[in-house]
C-alpha cells in the first residue's frame, strides 16, 4: 500500500516537472514571438536575434527540467540497468541539443568562456 503511495506520488512529481518543461518552453515562444512583434528593432535582423535568442533560452530551461524529471522517474521508480541506459541516453541527447542550442544563440561552444569587450578607459 505505502509502496503503491509513493510510486504514484513520485509519478505525479515528475508528470508536474514534465508539464512545468512545456509551459516554459510554450511560454517562451509566445512571449518571444509577442517581443519580437512589438520590438521596435532597426534592423529586422535585430528583430529575429532577438527572437532567436528568447526560444532558445526558454528551449535550454525546458530542457533542464525534462532531463530532471527523466532522474527522478528513473532512479525513484525504476532503477534498473536497462533504464538507468535509457536514461544516460536520453540525458546524452538532451545535452547535445541544449550545446547546439548555445551555440546558436551565442555563436560559441558553452565551455568557452564569453568574449571579453575591450573597453577604452
């Protein structure tokens, strides 16, 4: 009985986290695309960066949250090697798309360091 609680109870968890994953990501795009309409940008270019830049950001945050949901799920309900391989798989992927994901926000691989400004004193 206690068993079946708390099986549905981490169940419920990681469905909330899933679910927080998507709001964030629709959120983003609808608030990107509401910002990009209503951006008074001098370039469309500028526009479209900045379009660009709030998906992707909402996209990496989703992203965080599906991998944390993926964890729980696994090693709370079902820790067993052919999951625990499903779940280094999954991870794997996800990290892939969040590394390409910067790069195309920031044009730079994520464990470089940002470009430093020179600035004229």
């Amino acid at each position: 009985m206690r068993s079946e609680v708390f099986r549905e109870s981490i169940e419920l968890v990681s469905l909330s986290i899933e679910v927080l994953a998507i709001a964030i990501i629709a959120g983003a795009i609808l608030y990107g695309i509401g910002r990009g309409v209503f951006y008074r940008a001098k370039k469309v270019g500028d526009a479209y960066a900045l379009l660009k830049e709030r998906i992707g950001k909402g996209l990496l945050l989703g992203l965080e949250f599906l991998i944390a949901a993926d964890i729980i799920r696994t090693v709370a309900l079902d820790p067993t090697l052919r999951s625990t391989a499903m779940l280094g798989l999954l991870v794997m992927i996800r990290t892939f798309l969040s590394w390409s994901i910067v790069v195309e926000i920031e044009g730079r691989w994520p464990w470089k360091g940002k470009p430093e400004t020179n600035r004229e004193e």
